[in-house]
C-alpha cells in the first residue's frame, strides 16, 4: 500500500468500521481507516462485555469532562473510546431500532432518504438477530440476541412493572414502545463476546483484504485540502513528533464521533468563523454549526440495598429497559429507564450518599432532552481536549421528565412483587420527596448514557446550522463527508449505537453510488 488511497476513513468506531469494511468489498477499491487508539483484537478487556464498566475512565476512554454546569453535575465525564471500534467496544451492547417516528421526522426535515422505510432495510441488513419476526434480519455481520431471563430481581422487577401498570412489551419488534418493559436486546454473541462494529465488521476481514490497510495508533492532527477539495489527512507518525500525510484520491469520511468529528472539522478551518479567530484557526468555511447542537440522554439514578444476594452472573449487568411517556398524546417514549444489577454510586458517593455492594438501581434518563450544548476548540493545539458543554438541564422539561421518573420509580420498587428484594432506598433516600429536593438532589448526581450526537448535523438546503446535506456531504467543500452520531439532526429516543452502525452503512451505499454516476 502506498500513501494514496481511494478512500480514507478516519476514525475506526462504531461507524467508521463499518465504512472501510464495506468500501473495501470491491477489491479495486483501496482504503485506508485511521484509528488513534489500539486494536481491540485478543483484547479481553474490551472484547469480554461483562468488563465494560471498567473500560469508563482507562487507557481505552478519552475522558472528556464537561465545563462547569449551571444546572448540573460539573463532575460529569464524556467517555468516548480510544480503541478499534469505537464506542461500541465501549459501551453496554443495548441494541435498539430507532422508532420509525424518529426517523420519518428525520425525511421531513429536508433529509430524503432517511425514513424508516429506508433505513429499516440498513438494521435488517447489518443484523443477525433471534427476536421473531419477518422484519429482522438473519444473516447480517452484527450478531443480536435477547437477554435471557437469568437475573431473579429483574424478574421480580418486570413483574412489579406489570403490578404497576406497565405492561411486558416486546421490544424491536417493528412497533414503537411508548410504554412497556421487557429484557434488552444486546448485540453480543453467545460466548460473551461484544458484537462491536469492529468485532462484527473488521475482525473477519483483517489480513483478507489486500485493498484494506487498517492503522491504528494514528491520532489525525488535521484534514488536507487543495483549495476547497479536502485530499486527504494528516496523522501523528509513531516517533510523536513528526506528521505522516495520506491523500484521497476519491473522498475522505470522517467518523470521529460527536466530540472528535466537530474538533476535527474546526482545526481544519470548518466551523464559526469568530471562534476560529479567537483560537487562532484560519478560516476555510464559516460554518457556524459546527460543535452546536450537542444533544444527549442525561440520566439520573436511584438505588437501593438489596435483601437478598444479587446475581453474580449477567450479559452486561444493564439487562432490562423501562419506556413510558411523562404526558398524554405523545407518539414516542419521553422517558426510560436502564436497570442495574449493581451499585451505581459513581456520582453519589462523593456527595454522601450511602452505598453498598449488593444492591440495584433504576436509572431514568430523557429521551429527547430538549437542553443543548456546544463542543469548542480549547486552543488551536489539536492535543488539547476540547470544550464540551452539554448545558444540562438549562431547559425545565428535561428535569419534569426526570423527577417523574425518580416517582415512578419508587411506584415500581413499592409493588408487591418486589418486596423481597428492596431494602432501604440508599439515594436520593426516603427524605427527599418534593419536587424541589429531587431535582436538587438530580442536578448533583445526574449522569449521562453516554450518547452525545448531533454536532455536525445533516440538515434542508434551508437550515443556515446544518453541517451535512442529505448525503453527508460536509457543505462550503468537496470530498468531505461525516459518518457518525454526530450527523443526526436529532438524537433518537433510545440508545443509538445501531442507528449509529446503519448511518455507516447509509454513508457506504452512498459513496458507492456516486463513484459510479
């Protein structure tokens, strides 16, 4: 391989995997996927699912922390993977279809072929999945599978659903779930093994295919362009000193997540001119929506000690997800629930609460948070980390949401089915009751699900902050598109990691369609 490539992918995570891997079925085609941090293969830390929470904070998670919040935890942390794969050799495997609702206002937003009915056919594509129906797929790369129903206090949880009406509810199944319970789908294999993007798309292919070079350790500084034609990338050479440049002869995808692909964009000289001035940036296109837009699920949580030993043994021990709606009407979820097997004191602790070993939690989290946030240079510099701020709960619906959900929650923890297994609530405590106490108790300790998105969104001819069109082209150049989460013009109302592989598989079906008009 040479330093010249058709296609240059940079960013090897949950959709830039799945770019390179499906470029580079035709074997006249040449590509090249930069990914900074290490390889995953043979790694049992990141391949073993059930290890996932230790990946939060390691060598592996970029760790951004989030500017001082007004309205929230200032603690807060944005994990986002350094390794092959990408956040989905990061994360808890959930495995979720967006609801067709989300999708079909993504199309009326100016976005032709975004629907359902074009992006199901990409889930059924990429997927190999147990749960019935004609709609799933069978054959596809991403192995899904249904929780299996092994925890006894997830068991007695769903049946104190039920006491508390919320009915099991199958998930995936076609059909949007505006209240229901049941066992996550997860996309891992029998084994334990995590079913990443890299695992299901790359792992197969890595020294079959002699048109694929796969470097990883290569940190991207900039993007190359000759006048408004972007040729290609500049990484960071194994000495750490000196920089190594590839050229595109076809176009360059960027796929560096929510955080990376809008700093990536703004070192380059995309993004609002003022704030490229000010970090001494030159300018090549004044695109001022670029790093806005920042949506994410925030998430607040409430545990407690168990009276009876907790299981030992779990898929990922985040097995069972709870959707309702917080008002009447509404034609998706605006609230669900996570729930842990497992103590979940990582924002509690520091401020008192009590904590044990065997105990469970609810988590509930906003689905279409209506609070935005920015991402921005710290300096020109492109090892600085950037300025993320997500403005948490600057917008009230968001807390309403949530404080309902600590209600409900306890509704759910009060029912008959769970009386051998909830012991004292150990935060935010019996004590806190009012709405007041709750959400002042939720801005200290909320957390995130970790899904930033939306920061270079794809938007109409009309919209003056969209950073993509339809076809994930980057606007104001040529050669330049976005392939990640940060791409949508809205988050989706659940966890997004599969929505974020099948964008992958939009932006190679796309790539491959004009490289032949």
């Amino acid at each position: 391989m040479t330093g010249e490539f058709d296609y240059i992918v940079v960013g090897g995570g949950t959709a830039g995997s799945v770019v390179a891997a499906r470029l580079s079925e035709d074997p006249d085609v040449t590509v090249a996927l930069l990914e900074a941090g290490p390889s995953d293969v043979d790694d049992p830390a990141v391949l073993e699912l059930t290890k996932w929470m230790g990946l939060l904070e390691s060598g592996y998670d970029w760790d951004y922390l989030v500017e001082p919040q007004d309205s929230g935890n200032s603690f807060l942390r944005h994990a986002r993977a350094r390794v092959l794969g990408g956040c989905s050799s990061h994360n808890s495997c959930i495995a979720f279809w967006a609801p067709a609702e989300d999708l079909d206002e993504w199309s009326s937003l100016g976005l032709p072929g975004w629907s359902a009915q074009d992006v199901f056919p990409l889930y059924k594509r990429l997927e190999t999945n147990d749960g019935p129906g004609e709609h799933h797929g069978r054959s596809g790369p991403v192995t899904i599978r249904s929780v299996p129903p092994n925890d006894p206090t997830g068991v007695a949880l769903l049946q104190a659903c039920e006491q508390a009406g919320i009915p099991r509810t199958e998930f995936n199944s076609g059909k949007t779930v505006t209240h229901g319970a049941n066992w996550f789908q997860i996309n891992a294999r029998e084994d334990g093994t995590r079913s990443s993007a890299s695992v299901s798309y790359l792992h197969p292919i890595i020294g079959k295919r002699p048109n694929l070079e796969i470097i990883t350790g290569a940190r991207v500084r900039r993007l190359l362009f000759d006048g408004k034609r972007c040729t290609g990338a500049e990484y960071l050479a194994d000495d750490l000193i000196h920089g190594v440049k590839l050229r595109a002869r076809r176009e360059v995808i960027l796929s560096s997540g929510a955080i990376d692909t809008p700093k990536l964009l703004m070192l380059s000289g995309i993004g609002p001119a003022a704030h490229l001035r000010e970090v001494g940036v030159d300018v090549l296109v004044d695109s001022p929506g670029v790093g806005e837009n920042l949506q994410d699920h925030p998430e607040g949580v409430i545990q407690w000690d168990a009276l009876q030993p907790m299981t030992t043994e779990s898929t990922q021990w985040w097995e069972i997800g709870i959707f309702t709606s917080t008002e009447d009407g509404l034609d998706r979820p605006d609230l669900m629930f996570h729930y842990g097997s497992v103590p979940f004191d990582m924002n509690t602790l520091r401020h008192g609460y009590p904590t044990t070993e065997n105990g469970f939690c609810l988590t509930p989290n906003v689905t279409r948070s209506r609070s935005t946030g920015t991402v921005r240079l710290r300096s020109r510099d492109y090892r600085d980390k950037p300025k993320v701020d997500p403005r948490y709960f600057s917008d009230p619906h968001d807390m309403r949401v949530m404080t309902y959900g600590i209600k409900l929650a306890r509704k759910i923890a009060e029912q008959p089915a769970l009386d051998e297994w909830a012991g004292i609530e150990l935060a935010p405590g019996k004590d806190v009751k009012t709405d007041d106490e709750i959400a002042d108790y939720l801005r200290k300790t909320h957390n995130t699900v970790y899904h930033p998105s939306c920061t270079a969104k794809m938007g109409g001819d009309g919209d003056p902050s969209a950073v993509l069109d339809a076809r994930l082209r980057v606007r104001g150049v040529e050669g330049l598109r976005v392939a990640d989460g940060s791409a949508m013009p809205f988050l989706v109302a659940v966890n997004p990691c599969i929505t974020t592989m099948a964008i992958g598989e939009k932006c190679a079906d796309m790539l491959k369609e004009d490289a032949r008009s």
